[in-house]
C-alpha cells in the first residue's frame, strides 16, 4: 500500500460523512508520523494541529496510538474517545458519544484497554471498559456499557450489555 493509498484508505467508508473525511485522514497521517522519530521532529506542527483541531475543535479524542484496522468510520463523531492502547479491526463503525477506555484499577492505575473485532458496528453512547475482547460482526446497541468479553456474531443491548442474539 503506498502513502496516498495508506492516509486515504478509510474515506470511502465516511462517504457522505465530512467529519469522518476530515479526521481520518489526518489520523493516518499522524499515526505514520508517530512511527519513525526524524518524521516526529519535522512533521511535530501536524501532530500539535491534529491535538489542537480533533479533539479541541471538533471534540473527538482518537489519539493517533491507537491501532486501527482500514476502513474505520466514525459517524456524528461528537464527543467520541477513544483509549490510545485500543486495538480497532477492519471496517468499524464507532458513533457519537461512544467512549472506549480502561477501568480503573484498586491501586488508581488503569487496566488494559478493549480489542475490537472486524465489523463492529457500535451505536451511539456506548461505553466499552476495560481488558476486553469484541468479536467479529458483533453489533452493539445505543446506550450499552459494555465491561465483559463478547463473542463474534453477536447483538448485545444494555446496561450492563446482555447478548440477545448469538448466530
């Protein structure tokens, strides 16, 4: 995949979305940047750009750590976050006020953060905590909090998140 191919691979998922278009792109790049330190020193003003613009201006926290499977949309991405340590598949969709983070722990450090599968369609304020798996093609309702483990092909709703259909 070449550099263009790589910064440009999530737009035609965000097709009729402006904001996905804007952000992704910039996320790509960025995550390219982090991965080798003489490009961290020459491109650092994006890197500042990207903070400053994603999560001030438009209020949505992807840090560029994140790990992120190609085709990635983020619809009505307002209030979204998004723990740096999160491992994203193929082909997501993550939609607004959705947060994906760690717990926690006794001692006030926090846990691992959630690994997420292909397909993953995540409805809007959705909370997903902690060392977590989500399977492949799982769909997970608005308003979920979902803090355990779900298995590939899946549909889970509430609070907490219960699986109401398994294929």
């Amino acid at each position: 995949m070449n550099l263009f191919s790589y910064i440009l691979q999530d737009l035609p998922k965000n097709d009729r979305n402006i904001k996905g278009k804007i952000i992704l792109p910039m996320f790509r790049l960025a995550q390219l940047i982090e991965a080798n330190k003489a490009a961290k020193i020459v491109f650092f003003p994006h890197l500042m750009f990207y903070r400053f613009f994603v999560e001030w201006v438009l209020c949505i926290e992807v840090p560029w750590k994140v790990k992120a499977g190609k085709g990635l949309r983020i619809d009505h991405g307002q209030a979204l976050v998004v723990n740096q340590r999160t491992v994203i598949g193929e082909n997501c969709i993550l939609r607004s006020c959705t947060t994906i983070g760690s717990k926690q722990l006794a001692d006030g450090t926090h846990g691992g953060a959630p690994k997420i599968g292909n397909n993953v369609d995540v409805g809007a304020n959705v909370c997903i905590l902690g060392d977590i798996t989500i399977g492949d093609n799982v769909k997970i309702g608005a308003g979920s909090v979902v803090t355990k483990s779900i298995p590939a092909n899946s549909i889970v709703v509430g609070n907490p998140a219960r699986i109401i259909n398994a294929v």
